[in-house]
C-alpha cells in the first residue's frame, strides 16, 4: 500500500528551498574551498596539534562536568515541582539563547580574580581559573550544560516514578533505586545528553576567548585557532572547519535514533 | 497479631472512608473499577499519605496523621505487585525477580537460585533469561509475581496479580497465594474463583472500604 502524498503548495515551495540553501550553502562553500590533498599535513602541524589537543581536554572536561553536576541538577528537576522549580528551568536553559560573549563576560566578573567569588577562590585555595586551561572547561561547560540537562530531565520526567516505586517495595532506598533503577532506565538519554553537550563543548568560542583567553597550548581550543587562522593562513583555517564539521555529523549521525526520526 | 487500618485518605473526587482489622492470612479485596481498590494498597504501601487515621502492622505504627513516626515505602514491612507489572527492562526476567534479595546484599549467584526456584512455581523457568519487553502480557505478570514472591515481608500487597494469565493456568498461580511468604496477603481480584481461597474479605465500596466476612 502507497499513500499518496499530499501535492506542496506553490508558496511553500520556493521560500522552502531557499530556507534549506541557506543552511546548505555555506557547507558547500567550505568543501569546496577544503584544501583536500594537504589537509592532514595542515591539521598535523604544531599549532593545530596544540589546539587539538586543548581542545580534547576542555571539552571532555566539559561532558564529564555536564554529567557529574548536570545528572543531579536534572534529577532534582524532573522530580520536584513549585515556582522556585520553573524559575530554575528558565536560569538554566539561558545560556543555550545568551550570546556567549556575554557569559564569558559574566564569568568573568564572578570567578575573575577581582570577581565576586574569583577573589576567595584565589585566597583561600589558590585557584585561578581566568585564561587557564580549567577556566576553558568551565566557560565551555556553562554553554554545554543546558543541553545535557534539558535532555536528562525530559527523560527523568517521561520515565516517572512507576519503577521507582516498584524498586521502593521490594525495599530499595533512594540511593540504590537512583543507582540500580533509575541511571539504568536512563541511560540512553545520558549518552545523548553527553554526546550533545560533548559536541557543544568542542564548538565553544566566545565564552571561551573572553573568559580564556587564546593562549597556545592551554585555551587556544580549535574553534579559536580557527578563527587566528583566517587572518594568516586561510587554508588551514579551512581545514579546520572541515574536521569540526565531519565531527559535528559524526555525533548527529550517532543520535540519529534519537531526533532524526522521519 | 493484626494489621489496622483506620482513617481516611482525599485523592481529588475519590474519598476513602478505611476501617480494617485484618487477621493473618489470605484477604481478598473486591469492588468496581475506580472505587479505590488501588489506593487502599498504595495507602498501605506507603505511596499515598493518610488525611486522617493510622496504620499499624502487629502493634507497630506505620503510617499516622498525628504526630509520630512515619516509615517510607522502602522501610515498611510491605510489597506490592503492581497492576501495570512494572518489571525493569533493563534486567532480564530472572535478575528482576532477584532484585530484593540483591538489595539485601545476598550473593549474585545465592540470589539467582532462589529467583529460578521462584520463575518455576510460577511456570517461567524456560524464560528466565528473556527481557521484559520481549515477554507477553500474561507472561510479564507471572514474572511481576515471582518477583513479589520472592521479597518476604509481613505484608504483601497484589493488585489483580492474575489478570492477564488466561484461565488453564490460573489455578495452578492461585494455588501459590497459601505459599506465600508474608503474615499478611492482600489481593485485588474481580475473579469470584479467587474469593474461595480467602479467609477474609474486605469490599470497596463509593468510598467506604469494609470487612464483610469472615471465614
């Protein structure tokens, strides 16, 4: 059996094509731009393996704190309700729509060294995070947050408490019906809250360069290499780009049961 | 020895209006659908609070609306079998009925044995490895009651425990109540077959929860 589709409507048609040609454009413009027969020499060099290198640790650095804070923070979310509950919601969806250079501004002011609580950090414990590689992690984990937890705690919430209670009567406490019950039925959801933040992370450029800095070897992640690169050599500045962006389809593609249902 | 519950319980249009002083033994609970059958059992297991009343369980306060003492669902002496089965997934049918024993910290594998002895009585042996998801209806409610089998407490709570098992094989589940391994088991039933095993008997009935008869 064939169902048969419904004929487009003129109007929706062209705007259509031309909502996907702006998304598509750029894409084709930067493959066609890829320097193909020296990209490996280009994204071997120094400064690139620098930055890889960077960036590997501040964006798994990032995940691994998206779910050590962020698994908790979706927990206590999907299971209580009240108006402090929604005000929360709305804090922490806001870095997925601030402009970044705003949260690296704001990050500043709170954890610099003359920042309202970068001042005790640095006197009572002698932590400096301002334009060190653990400043890059938490500027990236401040953008990548939001979606592991909205993605953690839309599962929590779909999953109910009907297991939990049953864990509850064959006599589980909280702790081990979280550890035995809950993670278990959640797991998918984690790994794509951890994908998603993971890719997020490894993206971050504005909080990162106001907060970080771009110091070689320690912030300069690849995005921010990226971006020095332009100025003084394009093509590996191209190359760049066409590795981030086969990640980005990489980690769409991993989640494709997911979102990308037809 | 008895289990009590007096009181009453307000869940949005349904009020419970509780008076039970159950004896050790087989109570079967009867009533129409939505009388609040399902919420007398969650009272008792400790989902629901009461409004006005107390539970106790051998002399022992359980839950109270005045002040004292409250347990929580994993502390109280009591199981429940859920209507909806509520089997997890993510355990196969023998590692979900030795989930209690697990939780008490019994070894794995001292664990596993006693839970096959337990799929056998309820004729799932054959599936012991099979996931939830990939049993039937009926199938998925033998495994729910071996798995409440397999969790001794003082009380054991079943929630129409034989529903979904067709009609050659409910006698030989029935026959397992008596077994039991609980001071007190409390059915939902609609089966009039399931009442000649009880020894008492309690109705639901628009709010008012009552014994009727004792054998």
């Amino acid at each position: 059996m064939t169902t048969v589709q419904q004929r487009t409507p003129r109007p929706l048609l062209v705007p259509a094509v031309i909502g996907a040609l702006i998304l598509i454009a750029p894409l084709v413009g930067l493959l066609q731009r890829a320097p193909w027969s020296t990209l490996i020499e280009r994204l071997t060099t120094d400064a690139v393996l620098d930055a890889m290198r960077v960036s590997l640790i501040v964006s798994i650095g990032a995940a691994g704190a998206c779910l050590v804070f962020g698994l908790p923070l979706a927990w206590v979310m999907a299971r209580s309700s009240g108006r402090g509950i929604a005000a929360l919601r709305i804090l922490v969806l806001l870095p997925m729509v601030l402009p970044p250079v705003v949260g690296g501004t704001a990050l500043l002011f709170a954890l610099g060294r003359r920042g309202l609580f970068g001042e005790y950090l640095d006197r009572w414990f002698g932590i400096t995070l301002p334009f060190t590689t653990a400043g890059a992690v938490v500027a990236a984990t401040f953008v990548a947050l939001p979606f592991f937890v909205t993605t953690v705690e839309s599962a929590l919430r779909d999953a109910g408490t009907d297991l939990e209670e049953a864990a509850a009567t064959l006599g589980a406490g909280p702790w081990a019906t979280f550890v035995h019950v809950t993670l278990p039925a959640t797991r998918s959801a984690i790994g794509a809250g951890l994908a998603l933040s993971w890719a997020r992370a490894l993206g971050e450029f504005g909080a990162t360069i106001t907060f970080a800095g771009s110091l070689g070897g320690r912030t300069r992640t690849l995005p921010v290499e990226t971006f020095l690169a332009l100025e003084t050599d394009p093509e590996s500045a191209v190359a760049i780009s066409v590795l981030l962006l086969a990640i980005s389809i990489a980690v769409l593609v991993l989640l494709r049961g997911r979102w990308l249902q037809r | 020895m008895t289990l009590d519950l007096t009181g009453r319980v307000a869940r949005g249009d349904l009020t419970l209006d509780i008076d039970l002083h159950l004896s050790a033994g087989l109570t079967a609970i009867t009533g129409a659908n939505g009388s609040g059958k399902t919420t007398l059992l969650r009272v008792i297991a400790g989902f629901e609070r009461l409004d006005a009343g107390e539970l106790t369980i051998d002399g022992e306060v359980i839950d109270t609306s005045g002040a004292g003492p409250i347990s929580a669902a994993h502390e109280r002496p009591v199981t429940m079998m859920f209507q909806d089965h509520r089997l997890f997934d993510h355990l196969s049918a023998v590692d979900n009925v030795a989930f209690a024993a697990r939780r008490r910290r019994t070894p794995r594998a001292e664990a596993r044995q006693t839970a096959m002895s337990h799929l056998e009585a309820v004729g799932m042996a054959s599936l012991a490895d099979a996931r939830p998801r990939a049993l039937s209806l009926g199938q998925r409610q033998r495994v729910a009651l071996a798995r409440t089998l397999a969790a001794p407490t003082r009380v054991a709570l079943l929630d129409e425990p034989f529903a979904a098992i067709d009609e050659s094989g409910r006698a030989a589940v029935r026959a397992l109540l008596p077994a039991v391994d609980a001071t007190y088991v409390l059915w939902v039933t609609h089966d009039p077959a399931d009442a000649t095993v009880a020894t008492q008997h309690v109705s639901v009935d628009r709010g008012v929860v009552r014994q009727t008869l004792t054998r």
